[in-house]
C-alpha cells in the first residue's frame, strides 16, 4: 500500500468514505503534476547559448518541482501599506518573525518562514511545536510569505514582485483594516484574475466597537466583494491588538497605557487549516501547474525570439556571402551554381538552428519548393544574373584593353547583380525560417501563400541599399571607384 494513501481499513461512515476517495483522488493529482512538470523541464529542448539567458525562468520550474516533492504550500498576505499583514503572519507562527512597524511600508521585500503551531498537550503529554502539514503527507510543509504593500511610493518593482508571488501561491490572505477603499478592491479584482483561493482578513477589529465592526463587515460582504467573494471567504481577526490597561506607578499615579494584547486570529487560523485539509494537495497541484504553463508560455516565447535574432543573423550571413561571391565571380555558370550552394548551406545551418534534421538533399528539395512559390521573383533574378553577369563579363574583359576607364561601370554591374540575388537568398531565409518555426511544415496555409505573405512584406529597396553598402565596405569598392575616376 502506497503510504501517502489514507488507510480506510474500517469505515463504514459514508462522509468518511467520500472524503477518503477525494484524498486519493487529490493524490493521483499530485503525482500527475509532478510527471507533467518533470516532461515539461525534461522537454525544454534548449543549446547552450539558449539555455544562458532563460536561466532564471528553468530555475523557477525546477523550484516548482522541488515544491511539489517536498509538498509545499505557500500562502502570501497582500495589502495596502499599515494593513497589518506581517502582524497576521506572526500571529500565527507565534513569534515575532517579520518586521512590523508604525512607519509604512516597514516590508521591502518578500520575506517567508514555515509555519509551526504548538499542539495542545492530551492528558500528561507535554506542550510542544509542530510544524503545519498537509493530511496524508507528513513530510510536507507550508510557508507563510509576507509581500510589501501594494500602494507603496515608487513601488512598481515591488508590484510586479506582487504579481509574480501571487502566481505561484497556493493560497492568498488579503488584509484590510476597515471598510475597503477603490484601491483595495481594485487589487482585490486583480489578485482574484490569478485565479487562486483567496481569504479576505478584516484585520485591527480590536479599534472598533462591536457595532462599527459588524456594520463594517456586513457592508464588506454585500457591497464591496460580492462580486469577487463569498461571506465564507471572510474573516475578522486582530493581528497585534492593543489593549487598555490601569498602570499603576511606585509613586502611587495611575495612568492608562495600551499595550499588546492576545491576537485574536482563531477564526482565521481555522479557516486555513479547513481548506489545507479539504484541498491542500489539490490546490498545490493545479496552482503549480497554472503557474508553470505561465512560465513555459514565457521560455517558448523568449526561446523563440532568441532563435529569431540568431536565423536573421545567419541568413544576412548568408545574403552577404551570396552578393560578395556573385560580385567577385566573373565566369556566368558558376555564379548561378555557387549561389545555389549557398542557399541550401544557409537551409542546412537554419535547420541546425531549430534542431530539425535535415540532409542535404531535404535542402535541395525544400530550395526547390520554395524557388517554385518564389514564382516571379526566382525567375526575374536568374533573367537578372544571367543578363548583368554576361555584361560583368563584357565589361571585365574591356578594362584591361581601356586602361581600367571601363573599371567603374564594372564595379557598378557587378554589386547590381549581388544585390538582386542578395534580395532573393534574404527572402529564401526568411522562408525557410518561418517553416522550420512551425516544426518543418507550412502550417494551416500553402508554401505559396506563406511565400506570398512573407514577399510582401520585404522591402526590396532597404535590403538591396544595406546589401550595397555592406559590399562597398568589405571590398573597399567606394576606394575603387574614386581612384578610377582620377584616372
């Protein structure tokens, strides 16, 4: 029998035995988040030079699944500024743990302790402390995080550090200390958008009469979060109350100090522990997973941009090495087969790049398929090279007999015909980059109309001045020119 299971040897109460199928039914849960998240890591899929700049959000997953093993629930109070949040969590640990304070915003950052309660002795049993865990898993553990305030000055790193905890706790304490303000209730709907079970605590009762704080709650229930709450997600409680006391002093004055008193925090404590143990292992399962199909939407995301910014540098790459061999090759056969060579090296380093296999003929193939699509454009660059390249030669072959007077017009003919096979490599690369994206296939549309879209959206003219500008610079053609024309 697997020990993480509840023994229900005897039960013959039908409420117990509801509730033990839903703690084996919560189990299988577990375990199902626990292999799914394990997949999604193992999945991950990344090079070395991917995995550098994505390692804080893999660290968040391997924490997640460290959580999930240890069995640990994370519970977050938020709030406005001098809600009394800290004082709730020490409340219920029992000792002073967070700081607390009278100036605002005392919390700067997220702070979190394990939450241990002494257990109350049985006959000649002495007192001791016990840390809270979940039924059925001994060795689980929960964590109180306290968060700063929610409304702090020059707090937008601290709100986004709000967000980010609220989406992976398990479960959320909303501190109020009074009637709600639009502001509270306006974070109220936002940490609600999380998705996670929240309590709202009606903290500092012990500042209003008995009569102020039930009109104060009942208006809380029926106006300010109908909407978003339930009555039974509310609670009243006294985190560090101060109470009135007679002093009197060795020389006979009294005086009325108010001093700390007991919190008063049962109702609260209470509610917690009811749904830890009605959903506990549940809550922690779907929230880690909701949390971690956020995190992976966000690796996918970034992997695939850091992909984008790799494959456009390697097909300008290629463009630039297409237009320089063209430009350099006088004979015409040879540059329309040292450009073809290009193209399907330039297929076979992107398919690198996407870890899809591919052999030399697939990119031969995948060329072919792409110069048909291509249509116009394939057949106006081999009419364009097979022209300027006959010319090229023309010109190559006069300027030894005029003295280098031809050199110029040369040069011209010669980055002209670069630049229009440079347009037609940068479109092929951008072509085979969107179908290696979509995982070696077109997606719902046709090569032709993938072709067709990612055409238009080139700007012939910018490429072909870039492509100009980078030959002249890399084969000093601007010097060429000038020296020709002195002579």
């Amino acid at each position: 029998m697997n020990p993480d299971l509840p023994n229900s040897d005897s039960e013959t109460d039908l409420d117990s035995a509801i509730w033990s199928f839903g703690d084996i039914q919560a189990q299988l849960n577990y375990k199902q988040a626990q292999t799914a998240l394990q997949e999604l890591i193992d999945r991950l899929d990344l090079t070395p030079q991917e995995r550098r700049p994505l390692e804080a959000e893999i660290a968040q997953l391997e924490t997640m699944l460290d959580n999930l093993e240890r069995q640990v629930v994370q519970i977050a109070a938020f709030g406005m500024v001098g809600r009394g949040k800290s004082s709730l969590l020490n409340a219920l640990l029992g000792e002073k743990v967070f700081d607390t304070g009278v100036l605002h915003g005392v919390t700067r950052t997220a702070a979190k302790a394990t939450w241990k309660i002494d257990e109350q002795p049985i006959g000649d049993s002495k007192a001791r402390t016990v840390m809270v865990t979940l039924p059925g898993a001994g060795n689980s553990q929960v964590e109180l995080i306290d968060t700063p305030g929610l409304d702090e000055v020059d707090g937008e790193a601290r709100a986004l550090l709000a967000k980010d905890i609220a989406q992976q706790t398990d479960l959320i304490l909303f501190a109020i200390s009074g009637d709600m303000t639009k502001l509270e209730q306006a974070a109220l709907s936002q940490l609600r958008d999380a998705g996670k079970p929240i309590l709202l605590v009606f903290n500092k009762i012990d500042q209003y009469p008995q009569a102020d704080r039930l009109a104060i709650y009942h208006k809380i229930c029926d106006e300010r979060v109908k909407e978003l709450l339930t009555p039974n997600e509310i609670v009243m409680a006294a985190g560090s109350p101060l109470v009135t006391k007679a002093i009197i002093h060795p020389d006979g004055r009294r005086e009325v100090q108010r001093l700390p008193g007991k919190p008063q925090i049962e109702e609260m404590k209470l509610k917690i522990l009811e749904i830890l143990h009605r959903e506990g292992k549940a809550l922690v399962a779907l929230n880690t997973m909701l949390y971690a199909d956020n995190v992976n939407d966000r690796l996918l995301q970034r992997k695939l941009e850091i992909r984008e910014l790799s494959a456009n540098k390697l097909i300008w790459r290629g463009v630039m090495t297409k237009s320089i061999a063209i430009s350099l090759n006088p004979v015409t056969m040879v540059d329309l087969f040292s450009g073809a060579v290009i193209d399907v090296t330039m297929i076979l380093a992107l398919s690198k790049l996407y870890g899809i296999e591919m052999t030399k003929a697939g990119a031969i193939a995948l060329l072919q398929k792409i110069a048909l699509s291509m249509g116009g454009i394939s057949a106006s660059e081999l009419m364009a090279n097979l022209g300027l390249s006959s010319l090229k030669g023309l010109l190559g072959l006069s300027t030894t007999v005029t003295g280098g007077i031809t050199l110029g017009a040369y040069v011209s003919v010669a980055v002209t015909q670069a630049a229009v096979a440079g347009v037609s490599c940068y479109g092929i690369g951008q072509v085979t980059k969107v179908y290696l994206a979509n995982g070696a296939s077109w997606g719902s549309e046709s090569p032709k109309a993938v072709v067709s879209r990612i055409l238009e959206s080139l700007d012939e003219a910018s490429i072909i001045n870039r492509i100009k500008g980078e030959i002249a610079t890399k084969l000093g053609i601007a010097e060429i020119k000038s020296k020709n024309q002195e002579v």
